[in-house]
C-alpha cells in the first residue's frame, strides 16, 4: 500500500526558497518604513532596527503563509 504525501520534497524545498523570499523583502520593507521615520534612538546604519525588521518580516509572512494554508486546508 503506497501512501501519497502531502507535500513532495521539491514541494517543501520551494515553500521553504519562497517563505525566505518573501520574508527578506517584507524585512526590507519594515527597514525602509523605519529608517525613513524620525528615529532618535535608532541610525540609519544601525544593525538592531535590521535584525528587529528582519524579524518583523518573518513574523509577517509566517502568518500569511500559516492563514493560507488555515484557509485553504481546512
């Protein structure tokens, strides 16, 4: 008896290449939105305000690829 995956590896490999993707460019787009605002406690070339947007576009995408797999799985 074979059972069919879900999900085949190349599936998983380009979910994984496009959550990656799409989180750099959302972190990239919380950088931008951040750096272009008065900061006083932030500079411009500062490596917290990139690690915290990068972490901001993770936490973006990871909910609108865990929404959609929601919506459309159950």
């Amino acid at each position: 008896m074979r059972t069919e995956l879900e999900f085949s590896p190349f599936m998983m490999v380009v979910l994984a290449l496009s959550f990656l993707g799409i989180s750099f460019s959302m972190g990239m787009l919380v950088h931008s939105a951040l750096m272009h605002k008065d900061t006083n406690n932030l500079r411009r070339d500062s490596k917290k305000a990139w690690v915290l947007s990068m972490i901001a576009g993770t936490g973006i995408t990871g909910w609108m690829f865990l929404y959609g797999y929601y919506v459309n799985f159950f």
